[in-house]
C-alpha cells in the first residue's frame, strides 16, 4: 500500500493514520511521484520535515470513550451552566430563556426524550457559545393516572394516602433515573445543585393554589353540570389533550324511527301515523333522550318507505333522503314537502319509556344536512351541543350512567348494571327492535382514554372549569405574536394551533382520583354550595409549607385543617362542611410552570416540544397565561416531529422497533446520538431512527474528530492572545483566504443556529470542513506546512488555530464531549471550552484574497484536465490573457509577467512546477502545459534539481537545513 509513496510521506502515514489522509481528500498518490530517478539514493529527510504532532487519539474503544465521556461530564459539562451563570451575566445580553416542559416521571427514556432534550440542548449551548447567557430549570411533571395506576398496579383497594404515598415513590424513583440520563447526554443545566422543579413540590403546589383562587375570584373558574369526555377505564373525566382516536373503531350505524303525536303538521294525508326517522351511533344513549332537534333552514319531506311499513309516514330532511336511501337500499315515495319552521309545534313518544309520550321539538342551528337525517336525537347528558340546547330550552339533564360506564339504578330495568359500552348499544336495540328501520355497521375514528386505549364516552358530571370563550380571542391575538419555527412550517403549525384553540369547546379542569393537587375548596354538607376564600387559601399555603406535601388533605378532617377564625369568617362550623375530593388536571399542573418557574413578570424566549403540544403544553400554557396575566408565556415556539422506525412505523413495544438512547450511547456514543439528532431532528415531522443513519452519524463524528486531530497536530498547544497575533504581516493569500472564509463560515453558522435550522449547520460544517479547509487551504499549503521555512510555517499555525477554533465553536452545542476532549490535548492547563470566548475578527473579511484565490482554482481546474495523470509538479505552464481581465488577478499571485516563476504563490495554488503570465489580445484565458523531464527534490518533492546543482536538495530546502542545523 505505501510502496509507491516517498519515505516522508510514509512515515507520515504511519505516525498519523492513513484514514486522516482520507478524511482531508489528500491526493498523494496522484501527486507526489517523480518521472526521473534520483541521482543519488533517497535518503530520508524525516527528521526535517514539520510533521503534525499530537497525543489526541485518532479512535477510541467502547471502553475507553465511556471512561473518556465520564471525565469530560465530571471535569467539563458539570460546571459549565454554573460558568455561564456567574461569567455571562455581566456581558450587557439580555438572558435567553428556554422553559422546559415538563417530561412525565413514568419509566424510562426513549427516542422520543433523546430528541428534545438534545435540541434544547443543542439551543442553549449554541447561545451561550456565542455570549448570551442562558436560562434553563429542567423539570419533571409527577402527577396523574399513568404514575398512580403503576404505582398502584401491585395492590388494589388502597386508600388515597395509600395510593399517594406510592405514586410519589414511583415518581421521585423515575426522576432520578431519568436525571442521570440526561446528565449523561451532556444537557447543560445546574444539575449539581439539582436545580430543577418538580410539580409535587411545596413551592410549585403553592403557586397552583394561589393561582386557583385568583380565576376562581376573577370568575374564569367556575363549577358546573356538563358533559365531559369520561374514561370508564380510568374513572375519571379527561381532557382533550388526553384523548387519542382510534380511527378503525366499530360503531353500530341505526337508523331509529320516533312516533309523532297527531295534530303537529299540516297534513294533506289524514289517518297515517307519522314518524321521525333519527341516525345514531350511540344507541346506548337514547334512555336518555329528551329532545329532537331540527334546522328551520332546512327543507324535510314526508315520505312513503315502499318495502317498509307503506301505511306509514317518515319525516327526514330533502337534502338527505338520497343518502338513506343508499345507506338502507330502501326505496322512498315522497308524499308531502315541508319547511322547516313547521316542524316547531311536534312532540313525540320517547321509544324506551313511555311515560314521557309528549316530548319536544327544538330548533338548532347544529342540526345540518351533511349526514343522517336532518333530525338530531337530544341527550344533554352525553353531548356538548345537546347540553347546549337544554340550557337554552331549560329541559332536565338526565344522566343514568355512573363513572364506571355502569347503567344505574334509575336506567330502565333491562339495562340496571350493564356496561354502556359492552352491552348498552345490543341490549337498546334488541328492546326497540320494532322502531329499528335500519341496521349497519361503521367503521370510524373514535376517542379513546390515552392511557388505557380504551373508549370513551361522553357523560354529564359536577366538573370544575375554565372558561374558555373568555378567553380564546386574547389568546388568538397573542398568537399572532409568536415566531413559530421551522420557518418552513411556521404558517401551517400556527394555523392548527389557532384551530385547536378555537376547537376547544370548554376546559375540564377536575379529575375523579387520589395522585394529584387537590382541589381546594369545601362545600356545604345541606346545599353542596361551594365555600372559599381568600383566608382558607393562605392557610392551606402555610400548612403545605410546614409539612412538606398536601397529604394532610386526605389525612386530616375539617375540624383540623380549617382553624375556628377563618370557619368564622366562611359562616360555617366544621361539622357542616365536606372537603373536595377532586384534583386539579395534570394540565393545570404543567400549564402553570411558567409562573412557578419563571415568576410572574418573566416570558420565556423559547419553549421547544414536540407537535403533539398543540393540544397539551402549549395550548394550556397560553390560556392559563392568558388568563392570569393577560400575555402568552413565550416569545417562539420550535415544534419538532415524532420519531419513527426505518419503515414509518411508530416505535412501540408491541411493534418489537423499539430503540432505547442506552443502546446507541453504549454502541456509537453521545456525541452520535446528537450528530443524529441535529441532522434529523428539526426538519421531519417523522424522525427516522434506524442503525444506518446512526452509523453515518458515528462515521460523521469520526472524521469530524480526525480533522480536529489533524489541525491540533499542526497548531501545538495553545498560545495566548498575544501570542495569536503575527510577529509580521501574512503575505500569504491563502492564508487570508481562509481567515475571510471563518468570518462567513461564523456569520452562516450563526444565522443557522439562531434560525434553529440544526440539520444545516451540520451541512454547512460537513461542507466547510471538506471544501475550504481540507481540498483547498489544507490541500494546497501542504508544501509550506511541511517543508517551509519557520516563517511560513508561523503563520500557517496561526490560520490555522483561528480556524480549530472556530470549528470548535460551531461545534460544540452538537458534539460537546468531543469538543471539550480534543481541547483538554491543546490546553495544556486544563482549561474547557465552555471558558473560551471565540470570535472571527472582522477585519479578516477580504474580498481581494476570496477573488484572487477562486480565480486561480478556476485555472486549476483547467489544468488538471489537461493534465491527466502527471504529476503536476513536473508541468510548466504558461497562462495568456488580456489585460484588464482574470490575468490581472493572476498577477497579484505571481508579479512578474512574461517571466518564469517557480515559487510565486501561483505555482502554490495550481500545484505546478512553474508558471508564465504573458500578456495577448485574447478575450479568454490560453493555458499551455509542458511536461518538464526534471528531478524533483527528494525532501519536498516539489522543486526541481537543477542538473548543475550538487546540492541533493532543492535551493529553498538546502537553505531551511542550513538554518535548523
């Protein structure tokens, strides 16, 4: 493999690794080969040549980087959000503030977590590399049903203290699991004086209750009968942000036919008894029908089913009847038309109880003709809309099912005890089989209970809310004002927020369980009236600070919580009044983090999650904000997507895809694991997480660390400011080329950074690192680096240390363990990274270098495919041109025209033996090459010997030795 190269290069193959040649694009064996033998034997200049020294290993072990990744987490990272802290703060910039939301202390990490917490992650080291100190408590949100349902999965009859003092085990037990692995993914925060928050401490439940009390005054809390979406697996109502839907969930589809009472419509046929026809999906619910509902707007027809009953008559809207009769093959006969404002004086005989014979019509404006019949069976206890209309029309909310979906005791007798939803839609029907005209079935998204996967089901209960429609055109308007990012996707996802929140019909804030922060309020044991104040409030606050939890809710009675003053001060003695026994929804809990965390006045700069937030962290942060202060509690928002196997398919344990952070840190590292996630995890809504793309993340690390090794075997260790500026100008325009290329290479990395566009700073590295630095600067000044003299080898260190430390800035909020190890090997006293405070000088920029150098890489070009496979060294080369044109830029890299020049810094750049500038008439460049039968010098390889010289080395090498020896 190395027999064809020379013994320098050989040497240097063996002393630095072959695979850092590949990794700077370093074309050897294409260059360095002479067409005539040497008139001596070769002896070996290695000992004069500046060959790149350095300790930093090329490759580690699984062993030795998971000890590496110890020290710099122990050393480095541990210290650095303290370091920003004390060092940033007096720098004039204002603190950037990312607020986190609060992942759930429920078992372990997965790609999921790994993702955002890494881009926030990513978000704050790339502030803080670039002056701006930072802000940032990571929290945990502790409670709600998933914790207590696995706390309590061992035992069941356990009471609530039982219940609350596992769940808190369970949860304090997750935290620090997952503590640990954050820290060990480098995420900067204050983890040594464990400055998070968690929403079960004192101080966090304060601020909840305080802030419960304060809406509650203010009237946006408020207490009421309505229909919630309820879990009968969990036995408790949920919220929106709770509920998925299964979209291949199996409905009966019936159409159900109601008796009209005579003397209603203005009949042209006498004698025939009429019926309205109603679609339903939910059978189980018509025991608790009160109404029929129309729209005036609408045209209905009277109707004749040919096959069906023919001596009767069906009521259904004209703008459906197509539809029936497609849906149920039956064929109708129109009888009679019929506005809608005609149907106003019907009633009806209720199918079930016949006891309620004269039921009303009700005219509503959600009655439409897109499906069913134009008539809407009305139960106010299981829809929002059917509620609505009975607020309006003052009809009884009858609701005959319990929290566990169980029909109870005041259901008809045949459905006593039944699950609604495993027999109440059968049993229904079996039992008006009579007034059945059709029956199907449909296959259609369905909610279901997030936790539990199972459905769930609308019912009416003693709920606590917030009122929304107070509060969505504020809450709209200021998010307006929100920067939403990605950029490409600004519009969209700011449109499904606003669409959620218009959506959004009321808030149920109450939950029916133990794990949680109670609802403070007594209500009156005679009247159920609730009874709060001001006073009760303080007083639970100071008891919630002595003892440490709010347990004493459930351990302790009225009489001892509730001192005789402020009892005085209700109206009431202990004896009269019941405690709450709900808790406040986990979305209230995570919804009030900024104010416990950030305080009243502060609004975060950024909060970073995952799409899903639409209808959860972000949507219940803005209206609770809203609410409180009149203000959204961020400036931006970064959405990230959800991560997917290599097939699309969700990760879950059932689909056996599951990969969990562990895994990939013990196989690739940490530093792949965030090269993954920046390169994947801001641009999809699916993120990918496959072994081949993380294996590209691995090898991309890999030559990222080979070119770090290269440039600190070059660059020594580290000198001191003072140091860093040249003794005497840089002549060399590559040299300056490079440093003009930092300036923009730091603008473009910035403007990427702050636009949160990750996957394009790592492009923009990846193609700075193989471009600019490697196939060009690094290419073409090999010769000077390791054959020039002291001079020229100065001021190639200093290029090059301003370039090492540039790339170390752009990249450590990605790799930062790598970052901080290859600096340990160039500050010698132990400094971190995290101390550095890196900046291009502006006064690098120069536009004459950028123009000169590109122009002389375009003749390059030109050349090498004139060239073949000669040694370029070995070509004369003469370049005609015009004045006033490319050759004038050629001649600031080669002075002298129609003179043959050899060591100009032309001949540097096109890699030639020698070159001559000659003025003509032609408009484009005329390149001419001659092959030169010359012997090149056998230490730099790059100079001819001239056949009188006895020297064995070329004029310029012999006079470096002189000098060194």
């Amino acid at each position: 493999m190395f027999s064809t190269l020379p013994a320098v290069v050989t040497f240097y193959l063996f002393f630095f690794g072959y695979k850092m040649l590949r990794v700077l694009n370093f074309r050897f064996g294409n260059r360095l080969y002479s067409v005539k033998a040497a008139k001596k034997d070769v002896k070996k200049y290695t000992d004069t040549i500046n060959l790149p020294k350095t300790k930093f290993p090329n490759r580690l072990t699984a062993a030795t980087r998971e000890e590496q990744e110890r020290l710099v987490l122990e050393k480095k990272i541990a210290v650095s959000y303290q370091y920003q802290e004390q060092q940033l703060a007096e720098k004039g910039q204002p603190t950037f503030v990312l607020h986190d939301g609060p992942p759930y202390a429920n078992g372990q990490l997965h790609m999921g977590h790994s993702v955002n917490k890494i881009l926030k992650d990513i978000t704050l080291r790339q502030r803080v590399a670039h002056g701006q100190q930072v802000n940032y408590i990571p929290g945990w949100d502790c409670h709600g049903l998933p914790i207590e349902l696995k706390a309590t999965s061992a035992a069941s009859g356990q009471n609530a203290l039982e219940i609350r003092q596992k769940s808190r085990a369970f949860a304090l037990e997750a935290i620090q699991s997952q503590k640990e692995e954050f820290r060990s993914w480098g995420i900067l925060a204050n983890w040594q004086k464990d400055d998070i928050y968690m929403t079960f401490h004192p101080e966090f439940i304060v601020n909840q209750l305080q802030m419960f009390h304060n809406l509650y005054e203010r009237g946006l809390v408020y207490r009421d009968l309505k229909p919630v979406y309820w879990s009968p697996s969990s036995k408790t109502a949920l919220a929106e942000a709770e509920l998925e839907y299964d979209p291949n969930h199996i409905s009966p589809s019936v159409y159900v036919r109601f008796a009209l009472n005579p003397n209603g419509l203005p009949l042209e046929t006498k004698d025939k008894q009429i019926y309205a026809l109603v679609w339903t999906t939910t059978p189980w619910t018509l025991p608790s029908n009160q109404a029929i509902c129309y729209n005036a707007s609408l045209e209905y027809v009277l109707v004749r089913l040919s096959d069906h009953y023919p001596n009767d008559l069906y009521l259904i809207a004209s703008a459906l009847l197509a539809d029936f009769e497609a849906n149920t093959q039956l064929k109708c006969e129109i009888v009679q038309h019929l506005s809608g404002n005609s149907l106003g004086k019907l009633s009806y005989k209720h199918p079930i109880d016949k006891e309620q014979s004269n039921l009303p019509f009700f005219e509503a404006s959600h009655v439409q003709d897109s499906k069913g019949t134009g008539l809407v069976h009305t139960a106010p206890a299981h829809g929002p809309e059917d509620f609505l209309v009975s607020l309006t029309k003052k009809i009884p909310v009858k609701c005959l099912v319990n929290e566990e979906g169980i029909y109870t005791k005041e259901a008809p007798d045949f459905l006593r005890g039944q699950s609604v939803l495993d027999r109440g839609n059968p049993l229904v029907l079996e039992h008006i089989a009579k007034d059945v005209v059709h029956s199907a079935k449909l296959e259609h998204s369905y909610p279901i209970d997030w936790r539990t996967k199972q459905p769930v089901i609308i019912r009416a209960s003693e709920q606590w809310f917030i009122n929304t429609e107070k509060l969505k055109s504020s809450a709209a308007d200021a998010l307006e004002r929100v920067e939403i990012y990605p950029r490409t996707n600004a519009e969209t996802s700011k449109k499904a927020l606003l669409t959620q929140l218009q959506k959004r019909p009321y808030w149920c804030i109450s939950r029916q369980r133990a794990w949680g922060v109670p609802i403070p309020v007594l209500y009156s044991r005679l009247t159920g009236e609730v009874v709060i104040n001001s006073a009760l409030i303080e007083h639970l606050c100071n008891l919630l600070s002595q003892e440490g939890s709010i347990d004493f809710w459930w351990a302790k009675s009225v009489e001892e919580i509730v001192p005789h003053n402020i009892l005085s001060e209700l109206g009431y003695e202990a004896k009269d009044l019941v405690k709450g026994s709900d808790i406040l929804d986990i979305w209230f809990d995570s919804g009030s983090t900024w104010s416990a965390v950030l305080k009243k006045d502060k609004v975060a700069d950024l909060y970073l999650e995952g799409y899903d937030q639409f209808t959860g962290w972000f949507q219940s942060s803005l209206l609770m904000s809203i609410a409180a202060r009149g203000c959204a509690p961020y400036k931006a928002l970064f959405v990230h997507g959800f991560t997917v196997d290599e097939k699309g398919y969700k990760m879950s344990k059932s689909l056996g895809n599951v990969i969990s952070p562990k895994q990939i840190t013990k196989k690739y590292g940490t530093d792949a694991l965030r090269w993954w996630v920046a390169s994947h995890g801001t641009q999809h809504m699916s993120i990918t997480v496959s072994d081949k793309l993380l294996q590209q993340a691995a090898e991309n690390v890999s030559k990222v660390r080979g070119t770090l090794r290269y440039l600190k075997g070059v660059i020594g260790e580290k000198q001191s400011d003072e140091q860093l500026l040249l003794k005497t100008p840089d002549t060399s325009y590559l040299n300056r080329y490079l440093l003009s290329q930092l300036v923009e290479f730091e603008s473009e990395v910035e403007k990427l950074y702050k636009a949160y566009e990750y996957n394009r700073v790592v492009a923009c590295v990846q193609n700075f690192l193989a471009n600019q630095v490697s196939a060009i600067y690094v290419h073409l000044i090999k010769d000077r680096l390791y054959c020039g003299d002291d001079q020229e080898l100065f001021a190639i260190r200093q290029t090059l240390t301003h370039c090492y430390q540039q790339l170390c800035k752009s990249l450590w909020p990605i790799v930062p363990f790598l970052v901080e190890e290859s600096w340990s090997y160039y500050d010698a006293k132990g400094g971190a990274f995290h101390k550095q405070s890196v900046r291009a000088n502006p006064e690098w920029q120069d536009t004459k270098a950028t123009e000169l150098v590109n122009a002389a890489l375009d003749v390059k070009r030109l050349i090498n495919q004139q060239a073949g496979e000669v040694n370029t060294w070995h070509l004369a080369v003469t370049i005609k041109g015009r004045k006033e044109s490319q050759l004038d830029l050629l001649q600031e890299l080669h002075r002298s025209l129609g003179e043959t020049l050899r060591n100009s810094e032309l001949c540097e750049i096109l890699q030639v033996g020698s070159v001559t500038l000659v003025q003509s008439d032609n408009q484009e460049l005329d390149i001419a090459i001659t092959t030169l039968q010359t012997t090149l010098c056998p230490r730099c390889r790059r100079f001819s010997l001239d056949e009188n010289d006895e020297n064995e080395t070329c004029q310029r090498c012999s006079a470096i030795m002189n000098v060194k020896h």
